[in-house]
C-alpha cells in the first residue's frame, strides 16, 4: 500500500527511493507498476500526477508519498535568459543553489553537493559561509531531473559536481547520485564530471569506481605555500601527494585531467605561476581551465584583468600546457564560479513549490 513518506526513520523525497524500496512502496500494486513509476521518475522527469499511465488513485497516493526533495526558494536569470540559478530550501532548513546553462542545442547543469562547504578556500563564497550538512543522493539527482526539464527542448548534455561543496567529502552519496544519473537519466561518464580541491583519498576511491568520469582539480596554485594559503586542504594533502593521485586516476581511468586555476591579480598571475604550473600538467597531461576570480563579499582582492588573462593562458600553450579561458555566467546573480552562497541575488523571483513541478 502507498501512503508513507518515510522509509526506516528518514523523510524521503522522489528521488530519494531505491527501485528496491520503491517496489515496497508499490507493494500490493500489480508488479509492473514499479517499472512504470521508476521510468516516470526518471527517464521521463515527471510528478506522479503527470504518469497518466497510472490509474488516477495511485497518482493522487504517490503524489502525496513521493514529495519533492527540492523547495524552490528564488530563481535568477542572467545573459538573457541562458543562465538559471536556482535556491532551494531543504529538509532541515537548509539551502542549497543549481545553475543551469543554456547552450546552442544542449545544457549544462552545474550541481550542488553539499549545503555549504567546510574547505574554507579564501576566496569563494561558498567557503566563506561555511556547511551546513550533505545532500542525500535523492536531493543531488533531483537538481539534474529539474534541470533537464527546464532545458527542454535542449538536451541536458553535460553535468558538472562544481556547485556548492566539496563533492569527494560526501563521497558515497556523490556515487550514488553519479551511479543513478548515468544508469537511469542516461548521461554518459564522459558528460559528468567531479570538482575537487584535492580530496585524495576521495580521489583513490574513484580512480578504483567503474564509471570513469571525469576529474577536475580546483588547484589555484603550484607551490605548497601559496596553495596552502588559498586551499587550506592542502596542508593536509600537499601538492606532490595530490599530483601522485591524480597521476593514478589519468592511468586507471585514461581521461583528461582538468586543473581550475581561478586568475588573482598579482597573487597566481605572476611568470612564475605559468611556470610551476606547466611543470605539473605537463607530465599529467591535463588541461587548464582559466577563471578569471569573480567577486565575492569576503574576499576583496581583484582577479586579473582581460590582458593579463589572456597573457597568463599564451604564456601557459607557449609552455606546452593546453589552456583556456572559461567564460563567466550569471556573475550578475551571483551564479558563477565561486560565488555561490545560498542567498537571493539580484533579479530573483521567488517560485514556490517543489522542485519537480
């Protein structure tokens, strides 16, 4: 019989189920409905009162046991509509923010891990605000449902761990959401991709995982004094050890590396930057991605500017490192890198409701 929200102790949202628990809850309904309800849910993206395959009583009983995870707080929108930030109020109270990024013919969506994050990197918002706690796999896959339903008629392509939180530190629900959103949502381990400041042991983990996804490194520095200083992390995990690891993730996996370097006027700018910087990709062969540093309330020093941006990635290909520059988005409602902060930015509309409607 439906009727329950709770599965043992716990609140659960639509995605929260496994299709094991999901057959529980469907218990005494004709077997074939735990196909239906689990392809509504997530191959199709749809309520339970939107699975008219379903007599009307069980989706009214589903409506009701199968919440969204997901309440939407506000919604901002920036570059004429190509960027959406969404807030979200979750159970317990806390807030947690996705962005979604409209690109000729397909999207990007960009996740949140974790309410908050407790890395502390000097320079992001999200650091600056501290943690709050982890979000379950349920609350991670529903961001991507919302997202690519939001996208349509666009295929959602790519999904990337670069919200809030360090996704290797809620490591076991990060591979469950990964796990279910490959299998389920049929986005393939090329299109996903996990954030990292530099969790090894999160990083070891993965690299033994059989979907090979796709690693990014948030480095931001090349030498242990000034990285320790921007990533406090890295004085427990030094960059000799981080580069070993991901040494070992490029051979068991065979994916590209990415290294983020988010660009700090006379801080990580410098010749010398380039320069320590090309020691560690070369070997590695990974890829840098330049983030020129956006705003944040806690953190006054400027990012680079245009020239020196672009001087830094020429000095960087001129090195044999392959280099490019990422575009900001939705710096304006405070949805770009870094900037993430769980709060209502400029041009928000509050939407109320869960996140799946």
């Amino acid at each position: 019989m439906v009727g329950s929200r709770m599965v043992g102790s716990r609140m659960v949202g639509a995605y929260e189920l496994t299709r094991e628990e999901l057959g529980r809850l469907l218990e005494g309904e004709p077997a074939y409905r735990v196909d239906q309800v689990w392809r509504g849910l997530h191959a199709e993206g749809r309520r339970p009162s939107e699975m008219t395959n379903l007599p009307a009583r069980l989706r009214s009983r589903l409506e009701s046991a199968l919440p969204p995870a997901l309440t939407r707080v506000a919604e901002s929108v920036s570059d004429g509509g190509r960027t959406v930030k969404w807030l979200w109020q979750l159970e317990g109270g806390a807030q947690a923010e996705t962005v979604l990024m409209h690109y000729p013919e397909r999207a990007t969506v960009c996740v949140s891990s974790q309410a908050g994050c407790a890395m502390r990197c000097s320079f992001c918002a999200t650091g600056q605000a501290g943690f709050s706690r982890n979000l379950s796999a349920g609350e991670i896959v529903e961001q991507v449902v919302v997202a690519r339903r939001a996208a349509m008629p666009a295929r959602l392509s790519n999904v990337v761990f670069m919200g809030m939180g360090e996704p290797l530190a809620n490591y076991d629900n990060l591979w469950a959401a990964l796990r279910r959103i490959h299998d389920e949502l049929g986005i393939s381990a090329r299109h996903l991709t996990v954030s990292t400041v530099g969790v090894i042991p999160g990083i070891r983990r993965m690299a033994g995982e059989d979907l090979p996804v796709n690693l990014a490194v948030s480095l931001h520095a090349a030498n242990d004094e000034l990285r320790s200083s921007l990533v406090p992390l890295n004085r427990r995990y030094p960059i000799d050890s981080l580069m070993e690891a991901c040494g070992q993730y490029v051979t068991a996996k065979g994916r590209r590396l990415s290294f983020e370097w988010a660009l700090i006027s006379g801080v990580n700018d410098r010749p010398s930057d380039a320069e320590e910087l090309a020691l560690l990709a070369r070997p590695l062969g990974a890829h840098v991605n330049l983030i020129p540093l956006n705003p944040t309330p806690g953190y006054r020093v400027r990012g680079s500017s245009p020239p020196a941006v672009r001087g830094f990635r020429d000095m960087l290909v001129s090195l044999g490192v392959n280099a490019t520059v990422r575009r900001n988005r939705g710096t304006d409602i405070d949805a770009a890198c870094g900037q993430l902060a769980a709060r209502v930015g400029a041009g928000a509309t509050g939407r109320g409701g869960g996140g799946g409607r």
